[in-house]
C-alpha cells in the first residue's frame, strides 16, 4: 500500500509499504483522512527522538473498518494504545498509562491507505458525521482535557473568569472553541501572524490580539492555556496570570527556560501540563463535533496525501492554514 513516510529531517515521501497486519484484538482500518498534527511536524523537524525514520506519522484519523468486529463501519480512531489494567488505566486516566504509545510514533501511523489499532480503540462515527469534521476528534480531544485541567484548578467560575490562550494553532483555536463551550466569555488569543488573527476571531468567538505590541491587562488572566510551549510563551505566561490563577501547558516547541518560578512560587499560581485525553475526552470529542459545537469551518484544509510532503513545507513556512487533513483515500 502507498504511505506518506517520514525519512529523515524535513524530508518525506510517498513510498510502498507492507500493509498491516492485524494482531490478536485488531481490526484493519482503510483510512479516509487523517490530520497533520504539531507533535507530526516535531517529529518531521529531527526534534523527536522517539519517532524514527523513516516511520508513517499520523494519529489523527478516520475511516472504514475492512477487518474486524466493526467491519464496514465509519469510525474515529483513538491512537493511544494503553494496557488496560495499571492504575492508571483502572482510574480511566488511560493517557497516563505507564506503556501508553500512539500510533505514529513507534509503531506505524495514518498517513497511508490503511492502519491496524486494536479494535476498543475505535469509536463507530454517528451517520451525519462527516469524515474530515470526525478526523477534528483527536486534536479536539486535547483541546477538552486541557479545558477540564484548568476548570479542575481554577477557584473562578468561567463567566466570571478571563481566559488566554497562547499561539492560534490548531490545538489554542480548538481550546478557545471548547473554553467558549464551557462558559467562558472574556476569551483571548494571542497570535503573532496578522493573517491568522481574523480567521481566529470568526472561528472561536475570541479576540485575536498581538502579543509583541498588546496586553491584555485591564482585568486579571485567571487562566493563560500555553498552546506554544516556548520559553517566550512560559515568561509570558509567568508574567501575565493573576496571582492564585492557572497556567495550563499544552504546547511542546522546546522544552526549557521561560518559568519564572519565583513568581509562580510567591503569587501561588498553578502550573498544569496537559497531555492527550481521557477515554471520557476522546467520547465528549466526538459529540462536540456530532453536536456541531465545533466545527473546521475557516480554518481546515482538505489535501491528498499526494501532497503530503509538500504540505508539512507549508506549515513550516506558515503557508497554510491551522489544520490540513491529508485525504488518504487513495
Ligand atoms: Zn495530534
Ligand atoms: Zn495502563
């Protein structure tokens, strides 16, 4: 089968592969489209020492099940594999599973024709549910682990609360959307890109401000989400959240500096990593998309695989959109 495969440092290409083979509790999967993720681009900059060339990225996925008990049905992929039967797993915090793998990363991922993934994985998608609306559930589900953190440590109620979000991404976008779900009014984004500012704005009811030249600073930042997760963004943050407020850290760009732990140590703010999502997050995923609470509308893009490895050039060279789903029905 064709995949689009990672081969080394910013390169990647269309090559033949084997096609999977399904293991004990397996179903094959023929994938209808998958999107390009920030930990996919991570991987593509050499900045990811766990995700080898040449390797298959891609976790964020849909498609036809061709093998399996759910055979010939439509269903969302969850890519992270766990055991099932650790503590953590037991408690239903599956993404902090001691043996947790996505696919895509050690294992092969979704940019080819198919994939095999151990069939609980799979969620059947309701009918009216498109594909590259459902491909949104894995990034969405981040999103809505991310909020749930900052709910479960903020001592404000979201309308009387000021939210920011930091780098209008597709993780800060859909974070924005699923903070305005929740309740949260006064929302901000900050994005350095002008030409990402309006589209933010539309997309996620937030306004889009410049954090070189702007501050939002009338009114106490009760919670800064990182979706950067730069030592520029981390000062920011530092800097910016009000004393006893919440700084939750989604973004991975680089992994030092920034912090200003005195600060965050005197003024008693909460600093919360984020990663992945409950099983809980990846269900209420897909019913926010099934609902239409949220939607790619504006800000997704639709390729074919063919142009995978030109797209992950775009998205280095901030030529494209938040979000490009690459269609893998070849
Ligand atoms: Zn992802
Ligand atoms: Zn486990």
């Amino acid at each position: 089968m064709k995949a689009l495969v990672y081969t080394g440092t910013m390169e990647s290409e269309i090559r033949d592969v084997p096609e999977p083979v399904a293991g004990a509790d397996d179903s094959i999967v023929d994938l209808a489209c998958c999107g390009i993720c920030g930990s996919d681009m991570h991987a593509w900059h050499g900045h990811d020492a766990r995700r080898v060339p040449p390797l298959v990225l891609g976790h964020e996925a849909v498609g036809h099940v061709i093998a399996g008990p759910d055979k010939g049905k439509r269903v969302a992929i969850n890519p992270l594999m766990t055991c099932g039967s650790c503590p953590a797993c037991v408690v239903g915090a599956t993404h902090l599973c001691p043996s947790r793998e996505l696919i895509g990363m050690r294992v092969p991922g979704a940019f080819a024709e198919q994939v095999a993934i151990k069939t609980s994985n799979l969620t059947v998608l309701p009918d009216h549910l498109g594909f590259a609306q459902a491909a949104l559930a894995e990034p969405l589900a981040c999103a809505v682990h991310t909020v749930r953190l900052a709910m479960r440590s903020a001592t404000k109620a979201p309308g009387e609360s000021r939210l920011v979000v930091l780098g209008g991404g597709a993780i800060g976008l859909l974070c924005a959307q699923v903070a305005r779900h929740f309740g949260y009014a006064d929302l901000w984004i900050a994005e350095i890109n002008p030409l990402r500012r309006d589209m933010l704005e539309k997309a996620s009811g937030a306004r889009a401000y410049d954090p070189l030249s702007e501050t939002p600073d009338d009114k106490p930042v009760d919670i800064i989400i990182d979706a950067v997760g730069a030592a520029v963004t981390r000062k920011t943050a530092s800097a910016l959240v009000t004393p006893g407020g919440v700084i939750v850290h989604i973004g991975l760009q680089d992994n030092n500096d920034g912090l200003d732990a005195r600060r965050i140590t005197l003024q008693e703010i909460i600093f919360q990593g984020s990663y992945c999502y409950s099983e809980q997050d990846f269900a209420d995923s897909l019913s926010l998309l099934a609902d239409g609470v949220v939607t790619g509308e504006g800000w997704v893009e639709m390729r074919p695989l063919a142009e995978g490895a030109k797209s992950f050039v775009d998205i280095h060279e901030a030529a494209a959109p938040p979000k490009i789903i690459l269609d893998t029905d070849l």
